[in-house]
C-alpha cells in the first residue's frame, strides 16, 4: 500500500491495514509461527478460500506477512509474519485483554 494512499489520521491507517476480521484472524494465527494455507484455512474456521487468499494477497503488499513458495510438487507455500506483521502483536493483546473484560462483565450481569 502506497504512503500517498494512506488516510492522515494514525487510528484509521490501523483500521485501514486489518479492518477486516479475517486480518485481524490471521495475524492471531500467525503470531506463534509460519503455517501453511491450509492450516491458515482450518485454524481461522468459515473464511472461503478466495476470501483467505485475497486477505493474504492484501496483507502481503502491506508488508505485514511474507509468503514463501517451494518448488515441489506438489507446491508447498508457507505465510509468516514479517517483523512489521509482529509489531501488531500489543495491539492484539490489547484487544483480548478487552474482549476478555467486556466478556466477564457481561457473564456477571446475565448472571444477576
């Protein structure tokens, strides 16, 4: 993505790099280590395999993951995060942490 392209606003050039929720999934999956398409496909559950490789597609040009293909047969390709990719890791820990709280305190008034 263009720095021209970029909105001027820093909160929405975030949203704008992982707005969609099948992003924001891969970049969870990927956190621990490289993984294959496949696994990318089964860890991140009802995503399409033309939605999960567009959202690859996108994420790569953005410089957030680097895909690497193998020239087997047949062909392995591999998806891992690439250091700016890894750089998003506290603002996912900040969204569990908050989905963690907003989850209890919701479990608490059901309960009442």
């Amino acid at each position: 993505m263009e720095a021209t392209a970029l909105p001027a606003c820093p909160v929405e050039t975030t949203l704008t790099l992982i707005s969609d929720k099948w992003k924001v999934l891969i970049l969870r999956d990927l956190l621990p280590g490289t993984k294959r398409f496949g696994e990318l496909k089964k860890s991140i559950g009802s995503v399409s395999q033309k939605v999960l490789t567009s959202q690859l597609r996108q994420m790569e040009e953005s410089g957030l993951l680097l895909r690497t293909a193998y020239p087997e047969v047949p062909p392995r390709v591999e998806y891992s995060l690439t250091d700016l990719g890894y750089s998003i890791k506290p603002i996912l820990d900040a969204m569990q942490d908050w989905g963690e709280a907003y989850k209890a305190k919701n479990a608490s008034s059901l309960a009442s």
